[in-house]
C-alpha cells in the first residue's frame, strides 16, 4: 500500500515540476517534516520489537534502579504491566481487578502515542470490571468499550507500589489483570531513529500501512509524501532528503536545550498524551518521554538547573521546599535522571539506591509547618537531612523531574506553581 491510498486524493504532483534545485529543497523540507510526523511510530515499533509478543500481558515484578534502560524517564513509584496489543484478529478482553486504595492507571496508546483511553481510579474508581478493546471498525459487545485507533497498540499499567516492603501485596494486584483473546502475529522489525534516510522512510511507509493515520493528519501526509512514497530519487534528490533527515533530527535532540521555564521549572503542554496537530511535542515526548499519560492523570515538570537548560552540572548542593499540601488529589515524587545518549534520561546509580523521593518516601522529615525541604546533591547533607536527600550522581549532569499525580484545576491551569529548586548557601 502506498501513501497516497491513505489520502482521500492523491498528493499534489507540483514538486515534480520543479527545477532540480528548487525541488532538492523541498525534497529536504519534506524530509524533515516526514522525520518529527513519522518518529512516534518508529520508537514505539523499536519498544514493541523489543517485547518480540502481542497480546501477552507482561508484569514487571522489581523496582526499576539505574540498570534499567528499556524507556527514557522511568518513574519509580510504580510497577509497570504491559502489553502490545495487534487487534488484527479481533477485539480483547482485558480484567481489571479491585485494588482497593491503591492507585493504578491503564492506559491505551494508538501506534502515534496518543492515549485513547485511560481507566483508573480517576475514570472507573478501585471496583475493578471487565472491558473489551476494539480497533478501528470493530464492533465489541458488552457495556465496557474501549476503542483504540490504530489496529495496534500499547496498554500500558501502572500500579502504585510503596518501596520494597510493599512489592509482594503489589504483586498480588498485578496478577488480577489478565488480557484475553487471540494471539497477535509475529512482530516485524524496523528501522530505528538513526537509520539512514531509505531504510528509514521505508519502515515508515511501512508502518502508515499497517497503522493509517487519522484523517485529520491529510494535510502533513500530503507536504510528505513526496519523500515516503519516492521511487527511484536521483543521487541529488537522495542526498538533499538525507540532508533534510540529519537536520530534523539535530534539531530535535537539541531541543532539550531550548525549553520554557516559568519559575525554575517547565510544565507539559495542555495535549500531553493527546497531541492532535502538535507533531513537533509528540515527537519530543516520544524521544525523551514515551508513554507519557494525559495532564488529567499526571503532570510532570523539569527543572530548569543551575544551566537553564533542564540540566545541573552537579558542583553545587541544592534544596527544594515543598509546601504542607499540594494541590492534587493523588501523590508526588522527585526523580533523579542522570543524561544519556540523545539527552535521554535515565535512573542514576547512588549509595542509598534510592531514586526518587516523595510524599509516600519512609522516614521523610516534615518541618514545624508541614512543609518538606528536600536536599539534592552528590553529597550526603547529614544528621536529620540524610532522610530528605536525593542523592545526585557522582558524575556528569542530571536533570530532576516531578511528578503530581490526579492534579487538581488550580496545578492544570497553572494558578500554582511549584517553588524553585534553590542552591544551598554556605
């Protein structure tokens, strides 16, 4: 299947009548646009191929620590259940056990990282039920319909987990979820983000078969298809769409260092998770943060950095001060990230093995007030202090993020904000 049979019409022939220069450059431009619009699908196939299954519901059964490095960002406060779902053969069924009070979330995320669905305690409360997932054009019985757009997809459970000690009543949770229907096909590899410009687009061409876009996406699948359905380009033209590639995808790595801070720290953008005509957030998200769920279910803000950057060097102590009672109705932690390859982030390895820290943390101080100071730094504070500190790694930058979880309106539509992570004065 070509591109253009995914489009109501044909794309538009004009490039081809262009002088060679001219049509190199918009070859290049395509090219580009082609890469932020397509790099969604080609990291969520590279996790998928990973798994080498669909329609198996798989647990994580450990604390993830800093030899985990399957997804950037990984959270820390909760166990992770997943499943690759091919709804080729059919709908699935999948059991949601009651959990009680304990917070857990399920979320549907079509082949474009957009999540469809989110059930948890937000949505369906801790009663638990049983749900049937379609794809597109399926018809599902029951009550409980939940439609996915893209005939696959990643489901994606988060069960809230209390350190260690609470692991094996966790376990128990996890094991009341069960996914049921027929097994999916055989998992295809392709191209990864730094493939070269052929192989890459054609993986994309591959996947827009295997996954059509929706139709409010005609007008950008139209800008490029001239370089996904390319037949035979010229050296020229093969060189020009290489060019436009390299450039898309530098300017995407470095975005990281061009973020918008309002008082020491950055906040999602409303269509986090669900990111309609935004491809340029949906890729970045998808590169630095895959998975992440709706503003409705989670924030997650970075801190600026002693470099501005969402980066600190690490040379200097800092302290953060957490007001008594934030405004959301779930929980909060701070996670320490040390950089990797593409400014990816992942979990740094410490003396206390502890990788985040947060309301729920065992044995964190609260001041006179309620409020909580927390100390951050490769530096162990001492005395009382060593009970709020999130170590730092012992070398290289790190970035903190904070997650709040079921924000309340005041923390969604940004009448509070979060205080400034401060350095430590001597």
């Amino acid at each position: 299947m070509s591109l253009s049979d995914l489009l109501p019409t044909s794309a538009p022939a004009a490039a081809s009548s262009l002088a060679p220069a001219a049509r190199e450059a918009a070859l290049a431009g395509a090219a580009g646009e082609a890469f932020i619009y397509a790099l969604p699908l080609i990291e969520m196939a590279a996790l998928r191929h990973r798994t080498r299954r669909t329609n198996v519901l798989t647990h994580q059964r450990t604390l993830l620590d800093n030899t985990h490095r399957w997804v950037t960002t990984p959270n820390n406060d909760t166990l992770y259940s997943f499943a690759w779902l091919d709804l080729t053969a059919g709908p699935l069924r999948l059991t949601i056990p009651a959990t009680g009070d304990r917070y857990f979330s399920v979320a549907f995320m079509d082949m474009f990282t957009n999540n469809n669905a989110v059930l948890g305690v937000r949505t369906i409360g801790n009663a638990g039920g049983t749900f049937t997932i379609t794809g597109p054009g399926q018809a599902g019985a029951g009550p409980n319909i939940v439609r996915v757009a893209t005939p696959h997809a990643w489901l994606l459970v988060r069960t809230l987990v209390d350190g260690p000690a609470d692991l094996e009543a966790t376990h128990r949770v996890q094991d009341g979820f069960a996914l049921e229907g027929a097994p999916g096909a055989t998992l295809e590899a392709f191209a990864d983000r730094n493939a070269a410009a052929p192989e890459f687009f054609a993986s994309v061409r591959s996947l827009l078969a295997s996954d059509a876009p929706p139709a409010t996406d005609v007008a950008v699948l139209r800008r490029i298809a001239a370089v996904i359905d390319v037949a035979a380009p010229t050296a020229a033209e093969a060189d020009a769409i290489a060019a436009g590639l390299a450039k898309a995808r530098s300017a995407l790595t470095s975005a990281a260092k061009r973020p918008v801070f309002i008082e020491g720290w950055s906040y999602p953008r409303p269509c986090l998770g669900n990111f309609d005509q935004d491809y340029r957030y949906r890729a970045a998200v998808a590169l630095w943060g895959i998975g992440a769920l709706p503003v409705a279910e989670a924030m997650y803000m970075r801190a600026a950095g002693n470099l501005e950057n969402g980066f600190f060097d690490g040379l200097d102590d800092y302290q953060l001060r957490l007001p008594a009672n934030m405004p959301l109705n779930g929980f909060w932690s701070l996670t320490m990230y040390e950089a990797a390859e593409d400014n990816q982030l992942f979990l740094a390895e410490n003396p206390l093995r502890r990788y985040a820290i947060g309301d729920r943390t065992r044995g964190l101080r609260r001041n006179a007030d309620g409020s909580i100071t927390l100390w951050i730094g490769r530096t162990d504070p001492g005395g009382d202090r060593t009970a709020n500190w999130l170590p730092a790694p012992r070398s290289g930058q790190y970035s903190l993020i904070m997650r709040c979880y079921l924000p309340r309106n005041d923390m969604l539509e940004g009448r509070w904000r979060l205080p400034p992570v401060e350095e430590v004065r001597s």
